[in-house]
C-alpha cells in the first residue's frame, strides 16, 4: 500500500508487456473467486484479437483490461484494479481507453459479462453507458452464479473529455 495515495492523473495506461504479469496475476488473484492462471495472461499478450492494456503509477502495475476483437465487437473479457487503488477512478480511466480505443477502431459495439452479485463493477459499467442486454444462467463455474450481459454501442464522438483529475 502507498504511503499516500494520490488520485488518477499520474496514471497512465500502456500495452501489457510480459515484465508486467507478474504484477498483474497478483492483482488478479486479489480480485476474483476464480482467477486466471498467470498462463491465460501469458496468452492473452501474443493472441492476436487482443488487446491488454495496463494502469501504471510510476513502475507499478495498477490495473488491467482485456479486449478481444471480433470483426466491429469487441468484448471485454477482463478488467481489474488493485484493491489498494480503487475508487480513484483507475476502473473509469481503463474503460473510456478501452472505448476511445474501439472507437479509433470502428468497432460498433463493446460487450462483456458480470456476476449479477458483482454491484460496483455493474455501478462503473452503467456509468460509462453501458446497459443491461440479457442474464446468462449458471454462467460461472463453480458456483453457477449468473451473468448479466452489459453492451456498449460505441459512441462516434466523446461525450465527454477525459478528465484525469478525478478521483
Ligand atoms: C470494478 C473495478 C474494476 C472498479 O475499479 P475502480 O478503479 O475502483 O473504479 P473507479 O474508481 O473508476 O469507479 C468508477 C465508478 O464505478 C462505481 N464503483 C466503483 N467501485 C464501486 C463500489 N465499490 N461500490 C459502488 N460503486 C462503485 C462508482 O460509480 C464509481 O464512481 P464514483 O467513485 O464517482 O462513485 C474494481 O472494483 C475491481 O477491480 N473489482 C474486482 C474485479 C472485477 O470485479 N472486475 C470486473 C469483472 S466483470
């Protein structure tokens, strides 16, 4: 944990590279009930539909996102922030990336799926404009939890600037 914790504008957001894993497996395993093995990143950085991204402050790793493209869709298949640097607006700052960057591509659409328990990653969706498309039954193993379906139709323009000083 950071002595101090600064807000968001001295992060920036980079292409993973395979230095990086490390740290992003860490923060992975702090994240989720089922995390991926570190082997399922190490595939992720040479897949050639994907895009992975990472949130640094200075040499540390904060945070993680993952596209996959599908044509003009992508899908977001992961996204994590440390627990240390949450609510500073990291989770925010790697979805307008993820989408500015659809949008450089022309993607039409970005959709992902959430634990329907999962309220503050659904709170932070919901405020980048995406909305509820469906609910998948017993999506994940092995709880059998469902999913929500969120989808996002990639705005043309900006609907609003970026603004790294938010916290
Ligand atoms: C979801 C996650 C990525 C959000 O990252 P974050 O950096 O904390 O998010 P931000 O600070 O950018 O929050 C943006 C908005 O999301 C919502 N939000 C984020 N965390 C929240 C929480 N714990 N409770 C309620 N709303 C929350 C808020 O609306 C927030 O805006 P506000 O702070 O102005 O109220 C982070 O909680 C995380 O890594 N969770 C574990 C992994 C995960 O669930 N990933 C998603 C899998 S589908």
């Amino acid at each position: 944990m950071p002595l101090f914790m600064p807000g968001n504008a001295d992060i920036t957001i980079r292409t993973a590279r395979p230095e990086d894993l490390k740290a992003v497996h860490e923060i992975e395993l702090l994240s989720f009930p089922r995390p991926w093995p570190r082997t399922a990143f190490e595939a992720e950085i040479l897949h050639p539909f994907s895009e992975f991204w990472v949130a640094v402050h200075g040499q540390t790793v904060v945070g993680y996102a993952i596209l996959r493209c599908y044509e003009t869709t992508g899908h977001l298949i992961n996204i994590a922030v440390h627990p240390d640097w949450r609510r500073r607006g990291i989770g925010r700052r790697l979805l307008e990336w993820v989408i500015d960057w659809a949008r450089s591509r022309r993607l039409l659409a970005i959709y992902l799926e959430v634990r329907v328990s999962n309220l503050p990653a659904q709170r932070l969706y919901e405020r980048m404009g995406f909305v509820r498309a469906g609910r998948i039954k017993h999506y994940y193993t092995p709880d059998g939890e469902d999913a929500w379906v969120y989808r996002l139709v990639v705005p043309r323009h900006r609907t609003s600037p970026s603004n790294p000083s938010k916290s």
